[in-house]
C-alpha cells in the first residue's frame, strides 16, 4: 500500500545506488528496481515493528509459564496470503517491464555490432559507401575505444554477434548487458533520451586484452547523425589507416 501511494503520488523516489536508465528501456528497468526496493523496505519495516514489539510487549516479567497454544489460523493464514500477493504484484511487474526491455522496433535506425578479440566493429547497414555496396562502418580495436554514433531519442535497433569467443555488450548507464556469442545472433532495442557519450566495455573476460575492450556509445541530434553519416559515406578507403592504427595499438600495448 505505501508502495503504491509513494508511486502515485509521482513523489520522487531515491535512485537507491542505481543508474537511471539513459535509454527508455533502461529507465523501465530502473523503475522496477525502485518499486522492488520501496517493497523490500516494506517488508522489512513490518518484519522489523513485529519483531520489536514482541520483544518488548513479550519480555519475561515473572516465572510464570505463559499461555501455550499450537497455531493462530488468523495470522497463519495472513502470513501466507500475503507473501504470495507480494510475488504475484512483483511478477506481474516485472513480466511488463521485461517485454518493454525485450520489445524489438524493426523500423529503428540499425547498427551491426561484432565483437571480436579485442574489439567492436559498428556496421550501419542502411547507409552504404559512396560508389560500393559496403556500410558505412567503425573499426576499432584494443586501446582505439571505437565509438558507436547514434541519433538521441529515437529507437536503435542492435543486432549483436561475436567473431569468435563470448563477449558482452555493457553500458553501465543504459542498465543493459547482453551477450555477444559466435553462432548466434541477439538483438535488442537502445532508445537513449538525451544526447551524450556513454562508457561501455566487454563484460565476459575474452583473452588477453579484455580489459581493452572499451567503446563509447554517442548519442547526438538526429541532423547530426545524418551529417556524421553522410561525411562517412563520402570518407576514402581507411584500410590501411585501420591497419597502421591496429600495429600502433599493439605496439602500445607491449
Ligand atoms: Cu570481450
């Protein structure tokens, strides 16, 4: 009931040690994570007042042996009804949060993400090379910390897989983590409110250079996403200044 009054109240709720959610789907989980919380410290409240007040109300006054009996039908069966409404409420919660996390927008802005050891490939497959049927991509490996440039506030659509071990795909601010596996695909919807660069990293330990694998994800304006994108369609050939970059990072490493 507190929950629930805290919640409609629209009173701003602690974040309790928790990220916000800079994306839309982020935020969802961050919401559920509150409500979660706002539950636990109900329960604990009650458990705790129960607790304190039968030590207290109850404490030894004489030797006198008090009233015994086996079972209490009210509270036995207020003690059970009322934990299984609580699972009940959290379930269903957590089942509307989870396809708001999972839902997929097919209409979104695409972005191929490989990772592979040790780094990230972002593939825009709808915007190809000037001349050529190749996307227009961003290739960085070790200490390059590629960079994942996105339009703010209108909905990513991520398809993830991985060259060859396990890797993961972790924006601490996006609340969100996902696998990247060889011979599988995953994908998931990013919608990120506002305009910024977010940190993220590999979060499965992938080899040697694991802790190399840093990416930033930018979020700008939409015109300047499509002036981003354009300049990089019109870009020459890096190969080989991709290849130079890879041997100066390996040399940096060493
Ligand atoms: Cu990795």
């Amino acid at each position: 009931v507190v929950a629930t009054a805290l919640l409609l109240s629209g009173c701003q709720l602690p974040s309790f040690g928790a990220y916000k959610g800079e994306t839309a789907q982020g935020h969802d989980s961050f919401k559920l994570y509150q409500g979660f919380f706002v539950a636990g410290i109900c329960v604990f409240a009650l458990v705790f007042c129960l607790i304190l007040w039968s030590i207290l109300r109850y404490r030894k006054k004489s030797d006198e042996i008090p009233r015994q009996f086996q079972y209490h039908t009210v509270f036995e069966v207020f003690y059970t009804i009322v934990p299984v409404i609580i699972v009940i409420v959290l379930f269903v919660f957590t089942f509307i949060t989870e396809n708001e996390v999972t839902n997929v927008s097919h209409k979104a802005t695409i972005v191929d993400v490989t990772a592979f050891q040790w780094g990230w490939q972002f593939k825009y497959p709808a915007y190809k090379r000037a001349g050529t049927n190749t996307p227009v991509r961003v290739l960085g490996v070790e200490v390059q910390d590629p960079v994942m440039e996105v339009p703010a506030g209108e909905t990513i659509h991520v398809f993830l897989r991985s060259k060859d071990v396990i890797h993961g795909f972790y924006v601490p601010q996006f609340n969100y983590s996902e696998y990247a596996q060889p011979g599988h695909l995953n994908q998931f919807d990013l919608t990120i409110q506002h305009t910024g660069t977010y940190r993220g990293q590999c979060t499965q330990f992938c080899g040697l250079y694991h802790t190399y694998m840093i990416f930033r994800v930018r979020a700008v304006t939409p015109a300047q996403f499509q002036a981003w994108v354009t300049a990089k369609e019109s870009a020459p050939t890096t190969l080989a200044s991709v290849t130079a970059a890879k041997q100066q990072a390996k040399g940096g490493l060493r």
